[in-house]
C-alpha cells in the first residue's frame, strides 16, 4: 500500500498515513463540527470518499447545514454521494449488540465502493456520543480491532468523542488505542499525551538531533574533499600549463636550431 501522507485537515495532528486512526475529545457543539468539517474538507480536497456517523442529538439535517457553511462546493459533493452522512443507530448497534467485526465489514464494504467509483480511499468519523458506560468495554474491544483492521488499507478514522462523557480513565484509554489523541475545548486545542507517547517523542527528537549532526560532518567532510579535489585539479592545470610552455619553448628552440643548421650547411 502506498505510504503518501494524507492531509488530516486538523492542523495540530497535521499529515497522516493511510491507516491513520486518531481520536478527538470535544467540549461544544461548536468545536465537534469546526473539526468535522475542516477533516472532511481536506479529504473531499484530495479526491477521499467521506462517511460521516453522527449521533444524538445531532441530526442529519443539522450536519448537512454545518457541513454547507463550512465546505466549499458542498452541493455537488453530496449530490455526487462523495460524501454521506449516517446515523449511529444504522451503524454501530443492531438487535442492542455493537458487533465490532460487523461495523469493520462495513467500513470496508464502504472502502470498495469508493475505490470502484475512483476515490483514492476512504476518510470516515464516528461520533460516539451516543454510548452509555454499560457500552464502554465494547468500544474499547471494537477501538482495538479497528485499530488492527484499517492498518493496510486506503482509510483514515478519525473517532469523536464528548468530553462530558470521559473520565479520566476513558481518556487515557483511548490514548493507547489511536495513533494520535487531541481534545478540542471552546476552540482551543490540547494534545493528550501518556508517558508513553512523550518518552517516543523525546526519543524521535534525540534520533533527529544525532541525524542533523552526522549531515553537517558529513557535510564538512565533503567541503575539505571538495576543497582539496579543486586544489589538485589547480596544481594538476598548473603543471600541465606548464609543461605545455616548456613544450613550446623547446619546439622553438629546435626549430631555431634547425634553421640556424640549415642557414649554414643546408645548400
């Protein structure tokens, strides 16, 4: 699968892979729809079919008019079906069971169609605001297999999940079962990290600090080459000037010699 970065549109997790599987924790309506639609208007940018599941008591015609406001050419995008908008109770639960292997099939059936119709993959969001905390245990088994399920295909996830809702432990839970976790209050933005996720990062940033100095020795090493490739190519040009003077001189010489040879015994 190819490794080109997709632009997440949310500009504190920035590019991210196909694969990508990252959660939000929101505090307002506001700030729920703010980071949909910038999401959703970098895929439809970049030519990604887009399925948005909402929940209550958000409604369709509620997303829909979000989406409008803040989508540019958002008409022609839904009326070409590049971007559809379902409801938690179709998606996640039937007959009262969330049935993780159920709700991957469908992502991936939703994955093929794109594909057939010319997308370069499929972006989606699950608003999860609708479980209840008899719920949480098969979230969190249906995050794992998600996790797992959409490593090696054209999709990005993007998980959203109400702040009102999450203790402390939800939080840092769902911290280890996405790739990339940021809450959103009133606007502002706040990367939720564990010890895990800074100990990698500090240790990425020392890897780059060692990489950056090897380049500039490296770097040195090839100027003095350089350096003295050219002082060599300058000597060798200067014997070989030279040389070339000392041929010139010689050859008049034995032409004058000649000549003087002839002008006295040449009859």
């Amino acid at each position: 699968m190819p490794t080109a970065l997709r632009d997440s549109g949310i500009t504190v997790i920035g590019d991210v892979p196909w694969g990508g599987h990252f959660s939000i924790f929101y505090e307002t309506r506001s700030d729920l729809l703010d980071t949909v639609a910038q999401y959703f208007r970098a895929g439809l940018a970049n030519n990604e079919a887009c399925l948005w599941i909402i929940s209550d008591p958000l409604t369709e015609k509620e997303a829909r008019s979000a989406l409008r406001r803040r989508t540019p050419d958002f008409h022609r995008h839904l009326a070409a079906r590049n971007i559809e908008i379902l409801s938690s109770h179709e998606w996640y639960v039937k007959r009262g069971r969330i049935d993780a292997k159920r709700i991957i099939r469908g992502w991936r059936a939703k994955l093929r169609i794109a594909l057939d119709k010319g997308h370069e993959g499929l972006r989606v969001c699950g608003d999860v605001s609708w479980a209840e905390r008899e719920h949480w245990q098969d979230i969190c088994e249906y995050e794992r297999k998600l996790h797992a399920a959409i490593s090696n295909y054209r999709m990005i996830a993007l998980c959203a999940y109400p702040l009102s809702k999450g203790r402390a432990t939800d939080i840092l839970e769902m911290v280890r079962l996405h790739q990339y976790t940021v809450a959103r209050r009133k606007g502002d933005w706040e990367i939720v990290q564990t010890p895990e996720l800074q100990e990698a990062k500090q240790e990425l940033q020392r890897l780059n600090q060692e990489l950056e100095k090897r380049v500039i020795e490296r770097t040195r090493r090839l100027e003095a080459a350089n350096e003295e490739l050219s002082a060599n190519r300058g000597a060798q040009a200067r014997r070989g000037a030279a040389a070339g003077r000392a041929g010139r001189n010689h050859a008049r010489r034995a032409a004058h010699y000649a000549g003087s040879v002839c002008g006295v015994g040449c009859p």
